[in-house]
C-alpha cells in the first residue's frame, strides 16, 4: 500500500524539504508551481510537492 503527501513550500526551500523527506522514506511524485500563491521574488514562488512511500498493512 502507498501512502502519499502533499506540501506547498517556497521554491527557495523545496530541495532541502525533498532532501529532508527522501531521509524518512519518501520519494517525490511530481512537483508544479503553485498558481494559486503569491510569489514576490523567484525564489518566494510557492510550489507544490507531492511525495509518495510504502506503508506495511
């Protein structure tokens, strides 16, 4: 059985969140910029990251 999670986090952010996150057993499903956010600089943009791992029944 799969467990999955999605987060939004700033773009600045989101490479050590996946680091952080492939650490627990995580491993990420797709990522997309958030168009619903409000970015003032590049790095500020929000995007969203879905993550997806195994769980034990």
């Amino acid at each position: 059985m799969k467990e999955y999670k999605i987060i939004e986090i700033k773009l600045s952010e989101a490479e050590a969140k996946m680091n952080d996150m492939a650490k627990r057993g995580w491993e990420v499903t797709s990522t997309d910029a958030y168009l619903g956010g409000v970015g003032r600089t590049k790095a500020g943009t929000p995007m969203l990251i879905v993550f997806e791992r195994e769980v034990k029944d």
